[in-house]
C-alpha cells in the first residue's frame, strides 16, 4: 500500500559532529547532533531569507539531510505572538521514523530557528536496512502480547484499523529509543493494552526477528505505586431535557466549591458540555478490567439538589477531582490561551473508587481520560495540584508528545508537576510552601524547592539523579531538575549547586516563570527532547515572550545554570525595572482585635497595597498604604488571618510578598503553666542541647542549668523552645528547669503590648511595647535601639508614661517546669543510646510492620526478630525507621530488637524487647481494641464489636450495627487478645486520664503519650504486677490541649485533649 505525503521536502547532509560549525554565515548552532543526527538547535540570522517556500535550501544546502529522507508536515500554527511554528516528521523508505520531529520556527514568514531530531545520515549499511517485513503481523502482535505478560485483549494501531497486516503499521525506531543510527529498525507498532496486571504500553517488534526494539509506557502516573484499569465514560441520562447549571460541591479538601453541572429538577450529573467539557463516573468499588466497552456498575455522581454533591461518604474527595479539573481547564485558558488538554476542547473523562490490581495509592492519566484512586489510609487520591498533574500530561501529549522513558520522561514528569503546583497559585491566590510541594494533601509528596527532601536530584546528574532503568528510566526521580529550575525561576535563589557551581538568580515570580515553561513545552520541545534541548527551549521562549537580553532571559538562563545545566548568561544583561517582591513582611503588636503590619522598602515606591483575610476566606481586603507599615484594627479575636503586600510596578501589580499568617489573641485569660516536655539531646563533653514543648504566644523563656552539686542556678533569655549549653564541664552532671513571663495584670494601657526585644527585631513606625515598666511609641521606621532611659534616642521612642505599679505588675513568671538531669561525656565520643519507641502495628496472620523513633544524624538501622521460643535472631539491615516483617507463622509470638552502628563504629545498646503474637486464621484480635461509642474511626480503622473483627470504611462514630463497617470474621478462641484496653473519657477534660486495662497475664504496664512529632511527653512505667488490670488514673496535668497518640504496651490510638 503506497502512503501519500503532504508536503515533502527531500533533504541530504553530512554527519555532524561536536564543535563543526557551517560554512555559511548567519547559522548558529546552538545544541550539536550525536550519532548520526542532525544538529538539534539552529539560530538563524533573518539576513538568510529562508521562508516557508524555501525550506529546500535549509534543509538540501545547509544540513545536508540524506536524500533517502523525506518529511511530512505535521502542524502549522502561527501564535498570539505573530510567530509561525511549523512541525515536521521524518520518513524513511515511505515508513515515518518514530519520535524524529524537526520544527522550524518563523517570524514574518522569515524562518529565525529550527529544533529538534532527526537523523542527517541513513546507516553506513542503508542497504541493508529492511524496507519489507520478514515476519507477519499476526507473529509479531503473538510476541508483542507475549512481552506484555498478561491477558492483552485489545490493541490498536495509530488508525485502530482491524487489519493488522497493512504496511501503515510499520515504522522505523531506535532500540531502546536512543537516537542512534546504527540502532534503526524497521518494526511493527502496536498499541496493546493487558488485562491482568493492567498496562497500555506502545509495543515495537523487529520486522527481521520478532525481538523487542522498545516499548513506551502509555500510562503517565503521579506517583511510583501500582496503576489502575481503564474504562470509557458513561452517558446514562437523557440529553434531550437536559440544562447546564451553577451549583456547588463539598471536596473533602478544600470546603465547598463552586462547580458547573448538568440534568435537570430531580437529577443533576457532575458533567459539562459548555465552556468545559468534562465528566466524573463513580466506579463504586467495583472491580473492574479493560474492556472496550465501558464496565458495569458505574455511574456519573449525581445529586437530587444542585447543591448537593459530595455530601456522604467519600463523594466529597472524589468531587474534589471533578472541581480540580473545572479549576484546571479554566486555567489553561485564562493563562496560557489553551481550550483543554488537546487545545480544541477534548473531554476529560474522569474515573473514580475502583478496586482491583494496583488501584489504590495511585492517579494516572491515559489518552483521554484519567484515574484517581483511594488511599490504603486517608484521603483519596484527588487534591487539586494532583488533578491538575494528570491532565498536564494530557497537554504534554498533544504538545510536544514526550516520550515517557529517560530524560524526556522525566521532563514530561516534570511539566506536570509545574503545572499541578502553578494550579494551586491560580486558584488559591496564594505563594506559600505548599505551592511549592505536589501532594502535601496526600502521603505522596515531592517538592519543588527542595527535590532532595524526598530524594530526587536539584541538579543534572547531580546527588539523587537515577541512571538505572526502573520507573522508566527514572522518569519521577529526575524530574526534579526541572521541578527545581521552575522554583528557582520563580522565587530566586542564591548558592551552590551539586557541580560545585555558585549561582545568585532573582526570580521573575511564578506568573511569568510558568508562561516561559508552557510556550518552550508546546512550542519548542519535541517528543526525543533531552534535558539540553528544554535549556534551549526556555531561553527562546523567555526571549520570545520578553524580548533578548530582558531580565526573564537572564533569570531563565541563570537557573538552568543553577541546576547544571548549560552556562551563564554572558550577554549585556537587562536594564528595566525588576518589580521584585516585598520582602520583610512581618506582624507585631497582635492584641485581641489588631495586629501591626511592617515590611521592607522598596526603592523608588512610596505606596503600597496590603491585602489581608481570615485564613478560612478566599477573598482579601485592600488597603492603601503610605509607607512601610500600618495597624489593623477591628480583627476577630481568636481568629487567624493572612497578609500580603504588592505595589504598582510599570503600570501593573508587582508580585506579591510571601503571605504571612497570625492569630489574634483569645479574649480568654491565658493559662500559665509550667513548660512541659524540656529535654537533652547532643551531649558532649562541653554542651548539650536542651529543647521544650513551645507554649502558645510565649516567645521568650528563662533556661536556668546548675551542677548537681550547686546550690544557685544560672539563668539564660532563650527566644524559642531549644537553645545549646556551651563551656560546659567534662563528665559533669547537671540540672536544667524552665519557665516563661506570663501575661496578665497592670492597667489597659499596657496590657496586650509586647515586651521590648533587642535585635535582630525591627520596630516601625506605631509599634507599642513596654520596657521597664513603661509604655512606649516608636517613632520611624527600622528601629531596633533600647527606648530612652534618659535623653538617649529620644527621638525614635515617643514615652507614654509608665504602667500602673512597676512591671512585675505586668507580668507574672510561670511555674517551673519539671528539671532534667545530664551528664556530659568524659571525651568528645557521641552519646550512643539506644533506640526509643519500638512497635509493632499491622499485625496479620503472616506478618508485622515495626516502627521506631529516629536517632539524630542515624539513617541505617539493624532490627533483629526471632519467635519467642527460640535462642536465635534473623537480622535485618535497612536505611529509615520502618520494616514490614512477612513469612511469619501464624498464631506464633515474636520478640523484636532494633540497634545501629554509632559514628565510633561501636554498636549502640539493643532497643527494650517487644513482643507481639501474630494472628490465628480465626482472624485472631490481638493489638485490635474494643469499639468504643462516640469515639471518630477513620477509613481502615479497625475494633472488636460482638466477638467479630469490624474494619470502617468511612469516617464513622456509630458503632458496626448502623452499616459503613466490613465484618472481617469472628476473633479466634485459642487467640482472643489476653491484653486490651480502653480510655476514657476521650477527649480529655479535667487533667484526669482513665484507663480501663484488660490484662490477664498481669505483665508490666508501659504507657507513653507522644504528640505527633513523635515527642514522649508522659510516660507511666508500672512493674508486672496482679494488680495491673481494671481502671487506672493517669494524671494529665500540664499536657496542653491537641491530638496525641497513647501507647499502652505498644498498642496505640488517637488521644484528644481539651
């Protein structure tokens, strides 16, 4: 079968190789070609006259293309800018070459660059590259099905023909898809999805052999877990009757939103038609495999209310996905121009709660439609940075088409991290560090400012960076280059890379850094991209957008730098104004009803914008000021608000300044009880560091230490809740306590003011604070001297007189808190404690997870386990503070141990032995506490109710009678729990804990309250004892109200504290 070409242009050259340049003046080339490839950046002087009609002369005069090529026009589009972006595809013998794409790029018809990949040369061995098949296509679909290993029952070819023999099916591709000549082969193409284990990958076999050449995943996941089954949308409504309405949804996150439905009075569908075109279909737990035709059991959520969606169960979170992808679609449209994913209005069919094979702990996006599953624990899968990355990737696969292995998967990664972080900004209006990390909703993170935080790579092949060939070639790992350029674009940033490169780039702020890495995505990178070609593809869409040598070139190049890639900027640098952000923001004088609000000056501006809101509102109020601070006044009290500050730049508004947050005082009379939780921690033969818990509003503490032996403390001003002891003696014990000035007493005039504190705090103009007993006024602007205690800076401190009394009549100092006892070391070897907090949870018939408390600068670990009847441990090594036991014997009790190496190369002392009794296949109940009435279970919880094991399935109070609970089978006889307990009342009230224990061996009870950092704050050892069963009192005097986690003898659950 002959295939006709539009537009071929017949092209011939010689290889290129690193550092030639062409003969003919005005052609720069900016990014080399390697075995066997054309260069891949040009930059052409307009004095060239090369035009759309004239491409030959590029192409057969310049580069040189063998003639054996022909290309296709795939695209042509001229922008918003007036540039004109002209795509094509390579050919070779009639077959398209996969993933060789060249784009030619014009202003006024006048071709200025040209990118991507295409091979110059065919094979030194052309003649013996295949131009016919030696195999048929129903072999090579055998083999394709086969590599897949699973059930494939449907697959489809580029024009989802059922003739698999036609030659249209056949393409030229590299093994493994590295750009190599001598790796070019003819193969069939097929697009193959399987059953079991779901996958949809593109397939290629070897026309000669029926081998492998390369396979690319289809699926583009957020996160590296499992993958879920696909399935088309539903339609099971009537049209005829049917109207487009506002209402509203609840989304689990984020409150209730604003969202666009369909239907009609009695019953309206989460799905629209009009300016978007989307729809959400809840799979409803069913397990689903691919079909070509949708599963049963689904249907598209639905309310009898406009208002009434997400209002039970989950639907909340999975209407979240639906209100994502309405937020995301409007903001492809109000910022970047872009009509959907595919740009013409394609629909996004969203797919939600399915169980089966890798659906859980997992979001993906296929072709058209995309996935958002449940969490084993917490939240679904749907918060909004994570629906807006999924139908990112959309927008990378109708662009530039990324393939999704090596460095263009992780860039094609990348890009929607930019954009699942950049819809967070759009629709929330705000710049805080949850912007900056995809997934903070959820227990998949990644972060944007500082990859390394969950080990990806800030800097090209720098610490982190992967070169196996997992995930893809570590397509969600070294995304994080590209992650962390976009930040360093947008905020700035000043220091060293992993290269050993300085770098100091001022930001363009986040507005401008996503147009530069939207326009280089769908404008200038290519499906084989790498990470040097998107260094090329964001400086010309930085100059594109603002012009050569403009501030955003520089910034734009400055960062690639800045993660490895590519040189500074060396031009001339820019001279217009850079608008930078406020910096200094910060709030002083918070009362009951107001806060005073400074911050840093910009030169040249005199008048600013400030914005503030409750942080539970969405809209801000402005308010014009002059000068570098104001009041406000008229606040909510007990109330937390936002604050951020602009100015007018260049007849727009500069970006704005990080947001900070504070609350208004409590018109309640503050406590004033002693600190809690004081510890040491990093002792050495001279210092010990010494922590607290930090009490609400106090800002200043007294640290007092002594030697054992003395009889007079030495006090020490510390301004937060940890500070480290220096001088201090060798193998010496000492005694620490601490408290704090509470508020309280005096007259109104100086009630509510802050204390004055010496720099680094800055006052402005207005400030009120009080300072040996007087009360006073500052004066201008940046000012950290002492108020006058005579004539001294009288003119920065206006003296309002003096409180009533002195100023004890101000303040009262707190009770102590407990004091701590350390002994300093007799040489600088660390301390080598054991290790603190073992348990065990997750308890089944074969197995156990163990956790335990971090010890500082300690990231390996070895646990040590063995059945309690034997003499003999099975040891472990591993890296983190978690290990899941597996292949245990049922109904079976173990002992475990943890330890590690300390920096002296000794082993540090075994953790205390716990044990704990895996269950029988009775479904045995140990570790599972009893259901308590008015208790709140979360999704997976887990209780004994009438003998039977009972596991929630939503957020639930009722007890397992009332539904929304699973009966996972009756607890065993031989292995009903001999140790439980249950607390009362919870929460917590009058400083008075009970503790009802069921304790038939009458073992040693351990109790420990932790907060939920993991700090022990309590703990009530009790030897083994007859006595150690029925109600017990713990005193809770001094644990401030919250949400704690208590262990008793290892088995923990949620403690609240009123």
């Amino acid at each position: 079968m002959k295939i006709k070409l539009n537009r071929l242009f017949v092209i011939v050259f010689l290889a290129m190789t690193i550092g030639v340049t062409f003969g003919q003046e005005g052609i720069n080339v900016i990014q080399n070609g390697e075995k066997g490839l054309a260069p891949r950046f040009l930059q052409i002087d307009s004095e060239k006259n090369i035009s759309i009609n004239n491409f030959r002369e590029l192409l057969y005069g310049t580069l040189k293309i063998d003639e054996a090529f022909l290309f296709k026009e795939v695209n042509r589009e001229t922008d918003k800018l007036g540039i004109t972006h002209l795509k094509v595809q390579q050919y070779l013998n009639g077959y398209p070459v996969e993933n060789a794409f060249f784009i030619f790029h014009l202003r006024n018809g006048i071709v200025y660059s040209a990118n991507g990949e295409i091979f110059q040369n065919s094979s030194p061995e052309k003649g013996n590259l295949s131009v016919r098949s030696s195999i048929s296509a129903e072999q090579a679909l055998k083999n394709a099905k086969k590599f897949m290993g699973g059930n494939a029952f449907l697959w489809e070819k580029e024009k989802e023909k059922t003739n698999i023999g036609v030659l249209e099916t056949l393409v030229y591709v590299c093994d493994g898809n590295h750009l190599d000549i001598s790796k070019l082969k003819l193969a069939y193409k097929f697009d193959i999805y399987s059953k079991k284990p779901f996958d949809r990958k593109k397939v290629y076999i070897d026309t000669s052999n029926g081998n492998i050449v390369f396979a690319e995943d289809l699926k583009h996941s957020a996160f590296l877990n499992g993958s879920p089954t696909p399935c088309k949308d539903h339609n099971h409504h009537n049209g005829g009757d049917e109207v487009f309405i506002g209402g509203s949804t609840q989304t689990g996150f984020y409150g209730t939103k604003s969202i666009d439905i369909s239907g009609a009075p009695g019953r309206y569908l989460a799905s629209q038609t009009g300016n978007r075109n989307i729809s959400i279909t809840n799979l409803n737990g069913k397990n689903i495999g691919f079909s070509n035709t949708p599963p049963t059991g689904g249907a598209v959520i639905s309310s009898n209310t406009p208002n009434g969606f997400g209002r039970s169960g989950n639907e909340g979170y999975y209407m979240a996905a639906y209100w994502g992808a309405q937020e995301t679609w409007d903001m492809f449209k109000d910022d970047f121009g872009r009509n959907g994913y595919n740009g013409s209005g394609g629909k996004v069919n969203i797919f939600v709660n399915a169980t089966g094979q890798n659906l859980t702990n997992n979001a993906f996006w296929v072709g058209s439609w995309t996935y958002f599953g449940n969490a084993s624990s917490g939240s679904p899968f749907t918060p909004l940075d994570v629906v807006s990355h999924e139908i990112a990737h959309g927008v990378t696969q109708t662009s530039a088409g990324l393939v999704y292995r090596n460095e263009s998967g992780a860039m094609n990664e990348g890009f929607s991290d930019i954009f699942g972080c950049y819809a967070e900004y759009y629709v929330f209006n705000r710049l805080d560090s949850n912007v900056w990390t995809l997934g903070e909703n959820i227990s998949f993170q990644r972060s944007l400012s500082n990859p390394k935080q969950h080990r990806q790579p800030d800097t090209y092949q720098g610490t982190n960076w992967y070169t196996g060939t997992g995930d893809n070639g570590g397509v969600h790992v070294n995304s994080g280059v590209l992650n962390h350029w976009f930040y360093i674009l947008s905020q700035g940033k000043q220091g060293t890379n992993d290269k050993g490169s300085s770098y100091n780039v001022k930001g363009i702020g986040i507005e401008k850094a996503a147009q530069v890495a939207y326009r280089a995505l769908t404008r200038y990178l290519t499906s084989s991209s790498n990470y040097v070609s998107a260094r090329n593809a964001v400086i010309s869409a930085a100059t594109d957008l603002y012009g050569a040598n403009s501030c955003e070139l520089v910034a734009t190049t400055n960062a690639m730098y800045a993660v490895g890639i590519g040189a500074k900027y060396s031009g001339s640098g820019c001279s217009t104004n850079n608008c930078d952000a406020v910096k200094g923001l910060s709030v002083t004088n918070v009362s009951e009803s107001g806060a005073r609000i400074g911050w840093g000056s910009v030169s040249s501006v005199t008048s600013y914008r400030l914005e503030y809101k409750k942080s539970s509102s969405s809209n801000y109020t402005q308010l014009s000021v002059n000068g570098v601070s104001t009041g406000l006044a008229g606040l909510s009290s007990d109330t937390s608000y936002q604050v951020r500050v602009t100015y007018t730049c260049e007849g727009k508004l500069a970006p704005y300044s990080n947001v900070v947050t504070f609350k208004t005082k409590d018109t309640v009379t503050p406590t004033c009880d002693a600190v809690t939780g004081v510890n040491s921690s990093n002792i050495t033969k001279s210092s010990a560091s010494i922590s607290w818990n930090a009490k609400a509003n106090i800002n200043a503490y007294v640290l007092e230490y002594k030697t054992a032996s003395s009889n007079s403390y030495t006090a020490m001003d510390v301004s937060s809740n940890s500070n480290v002891l220096n001088n201090l003696n060798t193998s010496t014990t000492y005694n620490v306590r601490i408290k704090y000035t509470c508020e309280g007493g005096g007259d109104e005039g100086c009630d509510g003011l802050d204390t004055y504190q010496t720099y680094p705090k800055i006052y402005y103009s207005g400030d009120r604070v009080t300072y040996n007993g007087r009360k006073y006024e500052c004066n201008a602007d940046g000012v950290y001297n002492i108020p006058p205690t005579g004539s001294v800076y009288s003119y920065l401190w206006n003296d309002l007189g003096a409180c009533s009394g002195s100023v004890n009549s101000l303040r009262t100092d707190s009770p102590y808190s407990e004091v701590i006892t350390f002994t300093t070391l007799t040489d600088d070897t660390p301390s080598c404690d054991a290790v603190s907090n073992v348990h065990a949870s997750n308890i089944t018939k074969t197995g156990a997870q163990i956790t335990w408390s971090s010890v500082t600068g300690i990231e390996a670990y070895e646990l040590q386990y063995k059945k309690a009847s034997s003499g003999t441990y099975t040891s472990v090594n591993l890296l983190g503070t978690r290990y899941s036991i597996d292949s245990l014997e049922e109904a079976t009790e173990y002992d475990v141990r943890v330890t590690y190496i300390c920096s002296n190369g000794k082993k540090a002392p075994f953790s205390n032995i716990i044990s704990f009794t895996t269950e029988s296949s009775g479904g045995g109940c140990n570790g599972i506490l009893d259901y308590q009435s008015g208790v709140f279970y979360q999704k997976g919880d887990k209780v004994i109710f009438n003998g039977s094991i009972w596991e929630a399935q939503i957020t639930v109070w009722w007890s397992p009678t009332f539904g929304y609970w699973t009966n996972l089978g009756p607890c065993s006889n031989t292995n009903s729990s001999i140790f439980s307990y249950k607390v009362a009342p919870n929460p917590v009230t009058n400083n008075t804990l009970n503790i009802n224990v069921k304790n038939e061996k009458g073992e040693q009870l351990k109790i420990e309250i932790l907060d939920l950092s993991g700090n022990v704050l309590l703990k009530n050892n009790r030897e083994a004892s007859p006595f150690n069963s029925g109600n017990i009192k713990v005193d809770m005097a001094g644990i401030e109200e919250g949400v704690y986690i208590i262990y008793v003898n290892g088995i923990s659950q949620k403690l609240i504290v009123k």
